[in-house]
C-alpha cells in the first residue's frame, strides 16, 4: 500500500508504478466516483492487483497479506482525518503493519519532528539519503537558495511587494532561456479580504468568524470554510464610499500582475480554486510536463513531491503567510513547506535556484531552509518544544465543543472544564496533567455554531488514557447536548 498525502500527487506516482508493474494497481482516492471506488475496490478484494495507491483512506484496502506499506511526505498533515472517525493514517499504518508483521516506510525529505524524536528514541530506524536521487542527473546537488528581504524594497508599491526585483530578474532570465518555474503562495484567491478604506468595513461572512475572500476571476467573495458567496460591490455596505478595496494578495493576484510583466509568457494557476474540474488537474500537470506552460503559479499543491526537470527557478512570493498562523507547528510547517518547493528547482541537467521573499529574513525557519540544514532545524525547533513542553515531550488532547447558540456551548465548555479540573484534583495519578481553557476557538465561529475549546497537556499516553477513563464515567453530561468533540494527538487548534 502507497499512501501519499495529496490527490494531485497520485497521477505521476502512478504512472511510475505502472512502468514497473503493468496492471497490477489500484487506486483509491475521493475524486472516482462510487462506480470507480467499487471496481477498485473489487479489484483488490479478488486478488487481481497487489498494489493500491492513493490518499489516507487507501489503508483500509482489503489486502489479505501486507507486505509493505509506505506513507510519502510522512510529515503532511493530510494524513490526518479531522472528522467523524478521528485518526492519523501514520499512526494507523504503523500498527497496521505490526499485526500483519509488514514492512512500514515513512518517507518524507522533512519527517516530522515526531518521527525524528522516534528515531532519537529508537523506536523507528532512520534511513538516510544524503544524495540526491534522479535518473537523469546523477550526484545533483540541490539547488542554491536566496531569502530576500522585502524591509529592503525600494519602492514600497503593491507592485514591489509581490515581486522583489531580484525574482523579476530571475524570471526574465528564466523564460529568455526557456526554462520553466514554479511560484509559490499558500493563499489562493485574489485578496485575503475586502476593506473600506473610508470606515474600516471589512466584508465577513454571516456564518463564520472570517473576512470573505476576494475572486476577481468570478467577481465573487467567498467564505473558505462555508462556500458562501456574495457579488462583489463596488460600494462599502456601511458608508456607501466607493474606497471597498481588495488588501492584501493571493494567487489569482499574482497570477494577474505577472501577466503584466511578461504579456508573452504562459501562465498557470494550480490551487483548489483552479483545479474544481475533476479533468483540470491531471491537465495542468501534463502541459507543465509537456513544456507548454512556461511559469506555475500555485499553493502548496505545486510543493508536493513533483519531477519536473525543466524547473530552474523557484519563487516564494511570501514565505511569511505559513509563518505567522496561530499554532505552535507553525515553525516546523513553514520550513517543511519550503524545503519541499526548493526540491521542484534544479532536477534536470541545468540545475536552478530558489528565490524565498519575506519580511523575516532572520526567522531560523527561513535560515534553515535556505541551507537545507534538516539536522539543524530539529535541533533547534527541539530544545524550543521541550521548553514550552509542546509535543513530543507531551501529548495533547483537544476538547471541543461547537453549538447555533453562544450560551450553551459556553455553558458546555465551563462544565467540562470544571469536571476536567475535578478529576485533575481527585486523582493524584493525575497531578502532572495540565488544562488550559477554557477559551473561545480561534475561528470562534464557523457554519452558524459557536466553538470554544479545552487543550490538555499530559507527559504520557497512560495518563491521557486514564483521563479519559475518567471523563466518559460522566455519560450523561457527555452525551447531553452540545457533543463534545476529543482530538487526540491533534494538528489544528484553530
């Protein structure tokens, strides 16, 4: 079993696998319809394929006999499953592969720092690829990284703030020799959000705590959590100024303003936006491969295991969007994200380069990435998590409760925190467990309900284990509604 964290992804595994055993895969995504994820399953269930491929929900192919399973970009937090049935395809797989006695490779160039904490604690066996692999390039070095610093920009126009002069010059290059490249910005759409400039009006969405995002492809502002959608108006709603302005920038913007740069070049966008059309994936992706598209604008879709040897240039327009959200992997996430994009440049002959902008230039994130130093943001990142005890040196368990009306989640989440801290003092097992809440979420409101949240932090899983034990003795509470939503282990604390 192949599990691989993006759909995007499996096109090109897939015809990899297939050259090497014709006929012998199937491939389980959320893309086929219910016809094709039957006859792929079918396939497997009768023996007629040895190998499935596909996102996290390929672990449950009914394979009989597992003999390996791998997870690629092991460290992707696709893997985890954030609804209903909560759990981590990783975790699942390692013991998957220990009742079946499979083999498990967890590949990634950026493990997570969970994984590399294993491995320092012997519990999973690191294997080292110190050269880069190509069957073109043998020996190729990866490629050279430059962080600009965009403090330093000479003329603080939107123009300039999207593009450094130094990554203008490395694109012109770039097309004058016929080479391609990549863009990365992890913020799709036009604009974050819509701003009156007169009255400070921002356009939010009725059924969630955040600003509509602004498509000037389809004059639209929407909502990324709900999909609800309004027609953009030239006019404030609150002070009728005609000042209600796009701010700030996302890949629909970029891809815009590169067209006015170089009106002769062949421009792409790869986002979730842009790639709707079930066909306009696999389509973008083969004209890339073909050379018919000469730059890729696109969010961390484009970063994601991709070969493309004609790629000399990577551009990071805004390294700081991954940088500054609020959770404590925030550090590891954008270093991850951006050593996968610099392994798109330089994997042909030619080799290539990497131009990361940022406000930040300084951040050990962006000075580790710059040196591929994997081994030296670990360290760094490690001794930071073992003084805030973060994971890996604790366990965390997200309690949440979400509600249409304020008061009775907020009622909810005071009595499970008053329960929780009871069970804390009763318990002297349970004396180094630690609650934090109860506070609103984040996003305090999303699909018409109110969210406030409980963090727990525990030194051992036998600790949260007895918890827990503890906290579903109260049934009548838990299941009294609001539900109350536990996370183990959890990856978004928005």
């Amino acid at each position: 079993m192949v599990l691989v964290p993006e759909i995007s992804l499996t096109p090109q595994l897939l015809g990899r696998f297939e050259s090497y055993f014709p006929g012998n895969i199937a491939v389980l995504h959320s893309r086929l319809t219910a016809a094709q994820r039957r006859e792929e399953w079918l396939k497997i269930k009768n023996k007629k394929v040895s190998i499935a491929i596909g996102a996290r929900s390929a672990l449950f192919a009914p394979f009989e006999n597992v003999g390996v399973i791998i997870i690629d970009e092991e460290h992707d937090s696709s893997f985890k499953q954030e609804e209903k049935v909560r759990y981590h395809a990783k975790d699942m797989a390692l013991i998957r592969g220990q009742l079946e006695k499979a083999l498990v490779i967890l590949g990634s160039a950026t493990p997570s720092l969970e994984s590399y904490f294993n491995v320092q604690q012997q519990k999973i066996k690191l294997l080292c690829l110190p050269d880069r692999i190509s069957s073109r390039v043998e020996g190729q070095p990866l490629p050279q990284v430059e962080i600009v610093d965009l403090k330093q920009s000479q003329s603080p126009t939107p123009r300039n703030l999207i593009f450094s002069d130094r990554l203008l010059k490395a694109l012109e290059e770039t097309l004058l020799h016929q080479n391609q490249a990549i863009l990365l910005l992890n913020r799709r759409g036009y604009a974050p959000f819509q701003l009156c400039q007169e009255c400070g009006y921002v356009a939010k969405c009725p059924h969630c705590s955040v600003s509509l995002t602004v498509y000037a492809t389809s004059q639209k502002l929407m909502c990324h959590y709900c999909s609800h959608t309004i027609l953009i108006q030239d006019t404030c709603p609150d002070c009728r100024s005609h000042s209600f302005a796009p701010i700030g920038l996302g890949t629909e913007k970029v891809e815009e303003e590169l067209h006015r740069f170089f009106p002769h070049a062949r421009i792409t966008r790869m986002d979730r936006s842009s790639t709707q059309k079930k066909e306009m994936l696999g389509k973008i992706l083969s004209d890339f491969a073909e050379q018919k598209i000469d730059i890729l604008i696109g969010t961390q879709m484009v970063a994601k295991g991709h070969d493309f040897p004609n790629v000399t240039l990577v551009g990071v327009i805004l390294a700081d969007v991954s940088l500054h959200v609020p959770d404590f992997r925030a550090p590891e996430r954008t270093f991850q994200l951006l050593t996968q994009v610099a392994g798109r440049a330089g994997r042909g002959e030619k080799g290539g380069e990497v131009i990361i902008q940022t406000f930040n230039p300084t951040h050990y994130s962006l000075q580790f990435a710059q040196t591929h130093d994997t081994l030296g943001f670990y360290q760094k990142e490690l001794s930071i998590r073992q003084e805030l005890q973060y994971p890996p040196f604790s366990k965390l368990v997200h309690l949440k409760v979400s509600h249409p009306l304020e008061k009775k989640a907020f009622a909810k989440i005071q009595e499970l925190a008053k329960i929780g801290h009871s069970i804390v003092k009763n318990s002297p097992d349970l004396t180094t467990l630690e609650l934090l809440g109860p506070a609103p979420s984040p996003l305090f409101k999303l699909k018409d309900k109110y969210r406030f949240h409980l963090l727990i932090k525990s030194p051992s899983y036998k600790l949260v284990k007895l918890f827990l034990s503890l906290l579903l003795k109260h049934e009548k509470f838990l299941l009294k509604s609001p539900a109350i939503q536990i996370d183990v282990d959890p990856l978004n604390l928005l």
